[in-house]
C-alpha cells in the first residue's frame, strides 16, 4: 500500500455507512491508474454481424413462447436521477409527463397493461438514490399495482477532494458529502442486498433495464424470445447515430471480442473519427437485457471490474470528483455479449423542455402507458435557457402548440403563447430585450418574431 492509504481506507470506512468499502475502493484504484486509452486503434473494427445484430434479423415468437418468456420476465429502472436539468426538485420520475401522468405512472401502466393482456405478474424494480428512494416510495404506495414493486436505494459514497483525494465529511458538507456512485451500481447492489436470489428463486430469469425518463424503452416480445431462444447473457440495445449523439458510447470489435467504446477511452488524435458517423454508426440506448442466472454466476467469480468515469464539479467552490461507473460497461463482462441495433423510436428520453414539449404535443398519442409516434421524424426544438426552467416553460405554454408540420422551433428569452397555437415549417421567436407574448389563436408558417 502506498503512504498514506492505511489513513485514507480507514476514514473511509467510517464515512461508508454501510456501502461496501471493497467496491469503492476498487473503483479509487483504477481512477488512480489513469483512464486506459484504447491500445492498437487500428486493430478497432465496426462489430460485424453476429455480435452486433439488426432487429428485422430476429424472429417473432408464437403466442405461447411469449406468454412463457413473460413469466421469466422482471422490468427494471435505473430512478437514481433527479429533474435539476428542469428546475425541479425530487425525483425525475415524478415530473408529469402527459395528460396528469409522470414517468412513474406511465411505467407502472405498461406493466399492468401486459399483466392483464399476457395474464401474467411481471414484477418491476427500480434502482432509487438517496435522493430519490423515499418520494419514489411514497408514490409508489398510493398506487394501485397488481404485481410486485421492489424499490431498492443503491450505495452511497464519499465525494472526494479534487487534489487529496480524501473523503468530504458529514460534519462539515451534511448530505453535500456524499453521491451516488452511477448506474453501474446495479449489479453490486442487487447481489449484496439479496435481490437477484430472490428473482431467480421466483422463476425470473431475464431483466430488461432502461433510464426511467426513456418513453421509448418498452417491453418488446421479439428481443425477450432471442434472449430466451439463444440463451443471451447480455444484450445493448444500439440505435443509429445523429449528429446530437456522435459522444455517445458506441460499440466496437478487437480480435473478435466485443466491446464499449465511450469517449474518455478515445486517443485524443482519434475523436474526430469516434465522433464521425461511418464508422461508429450507432450508439448505447442504454435499454439493457440481463440474464440473472449468467449474471448471478458471473458475481460469484467476483465484482464486476467497471470503467470508471470521473464526473469533476465544485461543492461551494470546492472542486470534487465523483467516481462512477456505467450499467452498460458490464457488457465486456460476459462472453457471449452482443448488440441489437433497434428502432430510433425506443429511444426517446426527455433530458430537458426540449424533449418534454415534443412528447405532450400532437406528434405523440398516449395508449396503455406507451407514447404512438404519429410522425417518422421529429422537428428539431431549441428552447433556450430561460425555457429549461419547468416553470417558466408552462408559464409559456399554458396549451402546448400544434407542432404537426412543424420542423423546426427556436426560441430565446421569455416568449409566451396566451392560448392555442399552430407552428409550420421554421419558426424562430426571440424574448431577449421585452417578452414575446402570442395571443391565443397564433398561427406561425416559416416565421421570425421577437419582443
């Protein structure tokens, strides 16, 4: 051990309450060691047909096989995220999304709808956050849901000072003192807490895992049948790159293995071919398949070793750094791994108003918790900073606008629309000297307007 480790494994131990010291420990030995920049580029490779897969190449089940394999089936969601991004406080997943419903409700309507339709249980887990766990709880417990709900609060670390690397503490940061360690924390948690025996006691063999705030990330029969049918360990589910996600995580092929590549691991001389869209042509979904057997018999072998990602910020102007891992580095952990390049429309996440105004609008129908999209492709919409703020933005839009032919909508400042409204082509609208006020009844064809 190095000087000074004795010291610092000790008061870490302390500060852990509970949280596995190994883990977290691991996870400071590696950031020590420096982020492992892919070796031999040349030899990284597009994945070729048989480790990443297209869905039109998968077959569709019988009524029965599906019925069986939903019996096998848990749902789960990553609800560690809180709506900061949007100006609120709690949880992400209880931001309304559409007609009085959150993210919450609309999970829970798509699990009962396949529960009465299939005849089926299918339980739902939720991996919450310290800040997460208890107003999801809550929630949870005014609903009505004919399965089990199993919500879990996953580990609790330590931020540590940018220079030292020695622990925040308690006494002087209070809650400020601690994160959560990323998604990655998954596979640590449902081991040690006594939730993935219980699964498999219970018959449930394969999980499919999402971010809680994609609308896109529902149960598809086809994709649970190709796990069960091949006896899938691990399954990424890819989509086709557009210039909005050319730094996401992609997948890649050396030496016949299959891999995750995200940009921290990219030689510098090399992003621009990374973040090029002809040779890395899709990127994570982050919508994951699990076989729990696979992954229980993995865990006995020993943690999963993760990438860690260094997410750096300032606490009352002290800088930190937060080691985190992701849920889908586990895919290099289990041979036998593979990617499924899926429809754009399973990845529909709501980041910021942007996302939110889209979902609510007429380009989307709501049907037993799912969003329908009505239109192939989306119009692009920048609202500005002053519209990310959730409260400014239904200040704005007390009626969300016709957006059927619309293609594009830019606004900075403070704009506000009275009433109806229906946006064609290109709009752009600007609030920046006085607020752009639209009566109700506006409609805007290949417009430019401001304050």
């Amino acid at each position: 051990m190095l000087d000074g480790e004795d010291s610092l494994l000790n008061e870490l131990g302390q500060l852990l309450e509970g949280s596995p010291l190994d883990n977290y420990w691991g996870m400071i030995t590696r950031f020590r060691q420096g982020p492992s920049k892919v070796q031999n580029w040349s030899s990284v490779v597009t994945p070729d047909s048989s480790n990443l897969l297209d869905f039109s190449s998968l077959s569709s089940p019988e009524h029965s096989q599906t019925a069986r394999q939903l019996s096998k089936l848990v749902v789960g969601k990553l609800n560690g995220g809180m709506g900061t991004s949007m100006g609120c406080v709690g949880p992400k997943s209880l931001i309304e999304v559409r007609d009085k419903k959150s993210f919450l409700d609309l999970i829970v309507e798509q699990i009962e709808s396949l529960n009465r339709e299939w005849d089926q249980k299918i339980p739902l887990l939720l991996m919450n956050s310290f800040y997460t766990h208890e107003e999801t709880q809550a929630h949870l417990n005014a609903l009505k849901f004919s399965s089990e709900i199993t919500g879990f609060q996953q580990n609790k670390f330590p931020r540590l000072h940018s220079e030292s690397l020695s622990p925040l503490t308690p006494d002087k940061w209070g809650d400020q003192a601690y994160y959560p360690p990323g998604h990655g924390d998954f596979y640590q948690c449902i081991g040690q807490q006594g939730i993935l025996q219980k699964l498999i006691d219970a018959g449930r063999e394969i999980l499919f895992i999402s971010n809680a705030d994609n609308l896109g990330a529902v149960v598809d029969p086809v994709i649970l049948n190709y796990m069960d049918e091949c006896n899938i360990p691990f399954l990424m589910e890819m989509t086709a790159k557009t210039p909005a996600d050319v730094k996401g995580g992609t997948l890649y092929q050396q030496d016949g293995k299959l891999k995750l590549l995200e940009l921290a691991r990219v030689p510098d001389d090399k992003i621009d071919e990374f973040c090029d869209q002809k040779k890395f042509k899709v990127f994570n979904t982050n919508n994951i398949w699990i076989n729990l057997v696979a992954l229980n018999g993995r865990l006995k072998q020993g943690p999963l070793e993760l990438s860690v990602m260094v997410n750096r910020k300032n606490v009352e102007e002290t800088p930190v750094v937060q080691l985190e891992t992701a849920i889908g580095s586990g895919l290099e952990c289990f041979d036998g791994a593979v990617g499924l390049t899926v429809s754009r429309e399973r990845f529909l996440p709501v980041k910021k108003t942007d996302d939110l105004l889209l979902v609510r609008s007429n380009l989307f129908s709501l049907n037993d918790g799912k969003l329908i999209r009505k239109r192939k492709s989306l119009p692009i919409i920048e609202l500005g900073d002053f519209l990310q703020n959730i409260e400014n933005f239904q200040n704005s839009f007390p009626v969300i606008p016709d957006l059927a032919d619309l293609e594009e909508l830019k606004i900075s400042g403070d704009v506000r629309f009275e009433g109806t409204a229906s946006l064609k082509g290109k709009v752009h609208l600007q609030g920046l000297k006085k607020t752009l006020t639209l009566p109700s009844g506006t409609v805007l064809a290949d417009e430019s307007r401001q304050g």
